[in-house]
C-alpha cells in the first residue's frame, strides 16, 4: 500500500520559495521549466488485507448498507463480488468502471479506498460465519433506528476528494441494483493532518482527540488485535467491523466548563493528553488522586472505562467520522464510530457493556444506529473479493 504524502511534503517546496521571497525583500528564480511531478496518492486495492482497515481514516466517507434481494443465492452473491471487485481495481486506479455513464468523473490520486462487508444474514446463506458475528444486542443507552441499523453488504467508500466518493459509491451501488438494494447510507469526514502537515490523531465534534489508546499499526499487538487467526479458513486475514452512529448533544455540551468536559472524557482537550500526563500517548495512571483524595482520571470517565487494563486486556482498534445532518432548521451532529476486531463478541462486546453501564460520556450521546459486517481479507489481481467463501 502507497500512503498518501503529508501536506507538509505536497507544499514545503512553495512554502519555501515564499520565505526566500519574504526574507529582505528577495526576489526567487522559479524554474519553469523543471519537470513538475504530480503527488501520488494512489492506494492499491490488492494486498492480504483491504488496504483502508489499517490506513489512515479518510477526508471525506460514505457507508452504504444493502440487502439482499430474495431471489439472490450464494452464486448471485459471488456474482456480485467480481463484480465490485473490478469497480474497486478501476476506482482505485483512477479509471472509469465497466458501464460508468460518468467517465470524466474517475480520476486517479485521490486516496480513494473501498472496503466490503458481508452482515450476519448473509451466512444463512454460505454457511462458515466467523465466530461473534450476531447483531449487538440492544443496550440500555441505545435509542436504535431502523433507518441507520443493520444491512447484509456494507460498501464503505473513502478518499480526499468529496467527489470521488459520491462517484464511485454510485457506480458500487449501480451494479449491486440486480443483486441488492440500499437500506442505509451515512456519509462522515475527518481531519488528521495537524497545521504543521503532520498526521495527527483526529478530533470528534466535543474537541475530544478520538482514537489515542489505539494499538499502532504494524505491530504485534495490532495484528492481535484485528485479523483473524480462527474460525473459518476463508476468514483468516479478514476482521469484523461495528458500526455506530452515535448522536451528540453538543449544546448541552458547551454548558459545560472545561474541566467537567475533561473529568468526563478523562483527558485534556487541548492534547489529548491523560489528566495525570502531559502528552497525548503518556500512560494512564489509574491510582492518581488529587489533593482532596478523588482519582484524577474518575471511576466514570471515557478514558478509564475503554482502557484495555480495565477490560481484561481486551482491544479494539476505533476509528471515528464526524457527521452532521440538516433536517430543515434544525440540525443533528454525530460520530460514526467503527470499530474493527478479531472477535466482536470476544473483544468489543464485553467493552461496549462496561461504557454502556457507567461511562460518563452517557449524558451526551445516544446510539441511534447499529451494524456489524465480516470484513473478508484482500485479493490479488488473478482474484477477487470473498473467492474462498462464495466459489
């Protein structure tokens, strides 16, 4: 996979010809006619695993849900798979997909990614369902919609271009119509790259830096943590993703002063950093207590809560899209939580029970959607998505 460069590297050259410039009135020779190399964002759709679970999340998403028609069997299904298979290759090329009536509209360097995911009904239909894949139960919290809750198929469409994204969810969308028809769509964007052009963490709509406790990418621990090494053979390499669209009251948050925020996320807002640290990835120490005795991060608080520590040393690995949706004067903000895992019953469940129960964070948010999917691991060129499962 070619990650995409930092905005720093894609502008240094011109930020530095422009303090050249400013500095005592200098005057810089630019040479035109020096070769002008375009940045390659390009992201290759092959490789072991779909090639968006571990990178970065993208700048603007959309998550399609479908289901199933009833008259599709598990040979339409396979069907279907080559079929998005070759949209995904030519997307991600910057090539127009087979049929696409918006040719122009396929370009190349955009980061753009796709992820399919395959929901539990679907193994009714193959058999071979990775072990914990079942519809989370409802939680005491939770306010579930019909309108943003389950799906059999999970297409899931990220680039840096806003364009790109509506383009290719449309053409995925186009051929899934014989096989599939659309239950949900929740589009979301995020920021994580800082002023300075370096990769940053992200931050939801509460300010909150989202996602710090994550395992890196690349590590032992991260590959633990999200492909799977049980189960059905076909699955080995895939992960499972939740999906939760989450609502945020962010009025009632802004009543609040600042250190009622970080006593109830357990961070600073301003770094990220645990309320007993000074950086964003400095440890937390559960035992510290401030002078009156309180625990500095509370018995209540996100950070505490979601700790692998406290979880039996269960881990997931989160990624967020911040939403907002007008509905005529009013309007809905949110977070669209995904969480990938080996095990969802095993790893995410347990975890979800314990923040349903006690975390702090309650008192502003309420889950309104809810979907979980069987991310089957990549393909190579001479293959295609879910081959082991659906041939």
């Amino acid at each position: 996979m070619t990650g995409r460069p930092s905005r720093r590297q894609l502008f240094g050259v011109a930020g530095a010809a422009a303090v050249g410039a400013a500095a005592g009135g200098a005057i810089v020779a630019v040479d035109n006619e020096a070769p002008q190399q375009p940045p390659v964002r390009a992201i290759s759709p092959y490789g072991e695993h779909q090639p968006a679970i571990a990178g970065p999340t993208p700048e603007h998403a959309e998550l399609v849900a479908l289901n199933l028609l009833p008259e599709t069997d598990k040979a339409a299904l396979g069907r279907l798979m080559r079929l998005w298979s070759d949209d995904i290759v030519a997307l991600a090329d910057g090539r127009p997909a087979p049929g696409d009536s918006t040719p122009e509209l396929a370009v190349a360097n955009v980061a753009l990614t796709t992820t399919v995911g395959l929901g539990p009904r679907v193994f009714e239909l193959t058999g071979h369902k990775p072990p914990g894949l079942d519809d989370l139960p409802v939680m005491r919290h939770d306010r579930l919609e019909p309108a943003w809750s389950g799906g059999d198929l999970l297409v899931m469409v990220g680039a840096d271009d806003a364009v790109s994204v509506v383009h290719a969810v449309r053409r995925l969308v186009a051929d899934a119509k014989p096989f599939a028809t659309p239950l949900w769509r929740q589009t979301g964007f995020w920021n994580s790259t800082g002023a300075d052009g370096r990769p940053v963490t992200g931050r939801n709509l509460f300010g909150q830096v989202d996602g710090t406790g994550n395992p890196a990418v690349g590590t032992p621990d991260f590959d633990h943590t999200v492909w799977s090494s049980d189960g059905p053979e076909w699955f080995r390499r895939g992960t499972t993703l939740v999906v939760r669209r989450i609502r945020m009251n962010l009025d009632a948050w802004d009543e609040l002063t600042r250190s009622e925020q970080e006593r109830a996320v357990g961070r600073t807002l301003s770094t990220g950093a645990p309320l007993t640290g000074s950086a964003e990835h400095d440890e937390l120490d559960l035992q510290a207590r401030d002078a009156d005795g309180r625990l500095v991060i509370a018995e209540n608080s996100h950070a505490r809560l979601s700790h692998h520590s406290v979880n039996d040393g269960r881990r997931i690995f989160r990624k967020g899209l911040n939403y907002v949706q007008d509905n005529g004067p009013t309007r809905e903000s949110g977070l669209i939580f995904l969480s990938h895992q080996a095990d969802v019953a095993g790893q995410f469940l347990p975890l979800l029970a314990r923040l349903d129960a006690a975390d702090a964070l309650n008192d502003w948010t309420t889950t309104i959607g809810s979907a979980v999917f069987a991310l089957p691991p990549g393909f190579q060129a001479d293959s295609w998505l879910a081959h082991e499962l659906l041939s």
